[in-house]
C-alpha cells in the first residue's frame, strides 16, 4: 500500500509538472492536439496506478515522451503558418455580414442550437445583432456586433475619461505582497493607514485588498469563523 | 527555441536509452538460454552435476538483474521467467532427462518472449 502511495504522488508531480510546463492554464484554450495529449498524459499515468506490477516506468516514459512531443509540435505550430492549419485547422466564419454561412456550419457539423447556446453564452439573445462570427480553432466562438448594436462607448459618446489604472493585490489573505505594494508606489506604512481606515487592526484582519495607482481601493474583511 | 532543444534531445536521449535497453535485455536473455542450452546438453552427455550447475547458473544469472529487471519489465513477465526457471532447476535436480528439456523449451520460451517485447517489431508495436 506504501509502495502504492509513492507512485501516485510521483506520477501525479510528474503530471502536473509536465502540463505546467506545457504552459495552459485552462482546457477552453487548448488546441485539439494539445487536448489529446492532455487526455492521453492522464489515462497513460494511471496504468502504473492500477497495477502495482507494472514498472512506474510505463507511465513516466508516455508521460514525458508526449509532453516532449507536445513541445515540439507547438514550436511547429508557432513557426509555420502550414503546419499550423494543418494540425489546428483554420477558423471558420459562422456569420458573414449578418448571414448564416451554412456551408462552413456543415463543414463544422455546428447546430443552429449550438450557434444559439453560444450567443447566449456572450448574452446575445438576438442573432440579428451580429455582424460577423468566428468559430476558432479551440472550439470557442467569436462576435462582433453590428456597430449600432454593440455596448456604447466613452470616445463614441466623445466624452473624456480618466486613464484606467490596473488594480493590484495588495493583501491577499492576511499576507502583503510587497512587490505589488511597490508597483503602485506606496509602502507598508502607508497599506496600515488604509487597512486602519477600513476598521482592520493588522494585515492578518483582511480577507483582499486592491488599489490602484489613483488609491481607488477595494477591500473585504477577513470573515471570523 | 531553448525548450524546443531540451525536448528534442530529451526524446534522443529517451530513444538512446531505449535502445541500451533492448540491447542489455537481448543480452541478458541470450545469455541465460544459452547457459540453459549448456546443461541440457550436459544432462543429456550423462553429466547431471554439470547440468545443475549450469542451471543454477541461469537462475543465478536471471536473479543478479533483479533490480533493473523490475524497472523495465512487468512484474508478471519477471514471475512467468523466474517460475520457468526454477522449474526447470527442479528437474536438474531431480536428474529427469525428458522433463528436463521440456522444461528448457519453456524456460526459453518464455526469455524468448520478453526479449521479443522490447525489440521494436511491427508484431511488438501493434
């Protein structure tokens, strides 16, 4: 049973060792060959795992062999245009100028209820307000609404607005983050004045804090359990 | 373009490595059967202490790998191997002639088998 434990922790580090060097984060923005090495890494893994008999090797060896392979195939992809469409395939365009292409809906084998669901998805209830649609290579698909239809602008409204500030976390529970606290040029004196002001005696108190360069601040006490 | 490097010569080495296996296997494998082949011809000359000998002698050969044979084999095929073999040594011991070679046949067999499975074939790969 020991012996059981110790392989599956070394081949779940090996995993998710080898899908962090892979370098996606979510399963939505894998490319089909990237998907299957992800299903393949997990079933090929677990064989060591079911059978104590079968050497750990079996699995590491698939394991590293198809993230090798993966890497490989990725650089292919970054650097050639053809190998890319070969493996990825080209993004198709759904709607045209406010059309149903039915060709490209065929070629994709994509439903009109699947067409629907995605809209719905991006809270586009009416398929009239789109202008164009892409169905991209991952399997996600893009919109652009017609100009008229599209959420109003600031600058369509020629109205001046102040520069966004990108808000950083400053505490992030209970723990500062110095290096973000510098980015906004401030320091620890000047966190314990706000976090004070909120009604918080240490840093320990805060559940997350974000400020921006402008002192726009968001915080949220740490709740007592 | 660095980790493109390290995965091409990480699958080399991988491959390399393969191929050092297959290459220790396939020795390890032939050595044996022909140390089994040695005291079944011994037995058959009437030198029953030469057959024991040598039989023990593959049994001995057999488990001095243990340690990198578990690594690289099923454990099941590392069983069905030693099984044979020390079958095989029982009937060396029990100076039977004709169990002797039929034990053999198996014992080769079966070495036979698992160096088949390493060595890169259309049968071994599909």
């Amino acid at each position: 049973m020991a012996v059981t434990m110790i392989r599956t922790i070394i081949i779940f580090l090996a995993i998710v060792i080898t899908m962090r060097l892979m370098g996606k984060r979510q399963l939505g923005e894998l490319e089909p060959a990237e998907l299957v090495v992800a299903v393949l890494i997990s079933d090929l893994a677990s064989q060591p795992l079911q059978d104590p008999g079968t050497p750990l090797l079996y699995g590491l060896i698939p394991v590293i062999t198809l993230f090798c392979c993966e890497i490989l195939i990725s650089a292919g992809i970054m650097n050639s245009l053809k190998f890319r469409s070969l493996v990825c395939g080209r993004p198709s365009m759904i709607i045209d100028n406010g059309k149903i292409v039915q060709r490209e809906m065929r070629k994709n084998r994509f439903t009109l209820d699947e067409l629907a669901e995605e809209l719905r998805k991006k809270d586009i209830l009416d398929i009239a307000t789109v202008q164009y649609a892409v169905l991209e290579t991952d399997g996600t698909l893009s919109t652009i609404l017609y100009p008229e239809e599209a959420p109003v602008t600031p600058k369509a409204l020629k109205l001046e607005v102040e520069k966004a500030r990108y808000p950083v976390i400053l505490i992030n529970d209970g723990k500062v983050l110095v290096h973000n606290l510098k980015a906004i040029g401030r320091d620890e004196n000047w966190l314990d004045k706000q976090v004070r002001a909120k009604g918080a005696k240490t840093f320990e108190d805060v559940y997350i804090m974000t400020a921006d360069a402008s002192d726009n601040i968001f915080f949220s006490m740490r709740e007592v359990s | 373009m660095v980790k493109e490097v390290l995965a091409a010569l990480l699958l080399i080495v991988l491959l390399i490595a393969a191929i050092f296996n297959i290459g220790i296997v396939n020795n390890l494998t032939d050595e044996i059967t022909k140390t089994v082949e040695q005291a079944v011809a011994a037995a058959e000359s009437g030198n029953w202490n030469g057959a024991i000998e040598s039989a023990e002698k593959a049994v001995s050969l057999w488990k001095s790998k243990d340690s990198y044979t578990h690594i690289v084999l099923r454990h099941s095929q590392i069983d069905t191997v030693s099984g044979a073999l020390y079958d095989f040594l029982l009937e060396a011991y029990d100076q039977n002639a004709e169990r002797l070679s039929a034990a053999a046949e198996a014992a080769m067999y079966h070495l036979d088998s698992v160096a088949q499975m390493e060595r890169v074939r259309f049968g071994s790969v599909f």
